[in-house]
C-alpha cells in the first residue's frame, strides 16, 4: 500500500499516507476546546445537580481558550487572560 515494503511497519505506512492528503490548519485546535467549554458551563447551568459556580468557572475558561481564534490577541492577553482558562481543565 502507497509502496511500503512488508519490513516497514504500520506507523510509517500511515505517515507516507499523511504526506499523500496534506490538509492545511489555519485554527488552532484550542479553540474547540473553548467551544466545549461553553457548552459544558451552559450545561452545568441549567443543571439542578452541580453548582452554579462551577458553570460560571466553565465559561470563563471556555472565553479564555477562544482567545486562540486571534493569535495577536492571545499573544497579548497570555499572561493575565489565559491561567483562568486552565481552571475548566480542573473543572
């Protein structure tokens, strides 16, 4: 498959098929995260099990990892915007 010889092993042959279909990234992964965040922060809000301060956690966190949808903003607010986004990683 894609010329891999039976002594190579699975793992090269899936590294040739990534240089076969190169898909290009222009939004950093994080910023789902911060999407799923918000959702989960929506969630455990409407929830009648969790406090409601965990919500408000979440949400915070999910606005801190949506800063990633602008480098230059993220670079900028990275030292005071982006350690209380790393409290929805303990939530």
């Amino acid at each position: 498959m894609f010329g891999v010889n039976e002594q190579q092993g699975a793992g090269q042959c899936s590294g040739k098929l990534a240089i076969v279909v190169p898909v290009p990234s222009y939004i950093n992964s994080l910023v789902f995260f911060g999407f799923y965040c918000l959702l989960i922060g929506y969630l455990i809000f409407r929830s009648a099990f969790l406090p409601r301060i965990l919500s408000a956690l979440m949400a915070f966190a999910g606005f801190g990892w949506l800063t990633f949808l602008s480098p230059a903003l993220a670079h900028h607010l990275s030292p005071t915007f982006l350690p209380p986004a790393f409290s929805g990683k303990a939530c």
